[in-house]
C-alpha cells in the first residue's frame, strides 16, 4: 500500500462535479462511481489505477468541436 496526493484547481468555466453521463461527452475511460456530489473523491476510500478521483467537467464553446483542441 502507499499514498499519493493529488491537486487541481478549478479554471473559469470548467466544474468540479459528479458527470451527468446522459449530457456529457469526451470524458476518461475510468470508474466514476467513487466520486461524492461535489466531484472529489471522499478521503479514505480504497482506490484502485482505473478510478477517477477528481471529476472535472467543462462546458464545450460552440466555436471549438468535441474532440478538437484550442492552442
């Protein structure tokens, strides 16, 4: 066993949140099931390499495709 810690911070326009599947798009292949409402994993909870710990989400602008990148 060991532990890692992990940090992100929010961007203007993107959520911390549990991904409504049914509206969302683009998301990482992974588990999405440990994640409590506010996105974020709860502490102490047994992870394993194909969970997702911090759920992430962002709105797609009109001008920029799913799957495209902005540079």
């Amino acid at each position: 066993m060991f532990f890692r810690t992990y940090d992100d911070c929010q961007k203007p326009g993107e959520s911390f949140e549990q991904p409504n599947f049914q509206v969302t798009s683009g998301r990482k292949h992974g588990e999405y099931d440990k994640l409590d409402l506010d996105g974020l994993i709860c502490p102490g909870v047994l992870v394993s390499g194909d969970d997702i710990i911090i759920g992430n989400t962002a709105a797609v602008t009109s001008n920029t495709a799913i799957g495209e990148s902005t540079l």
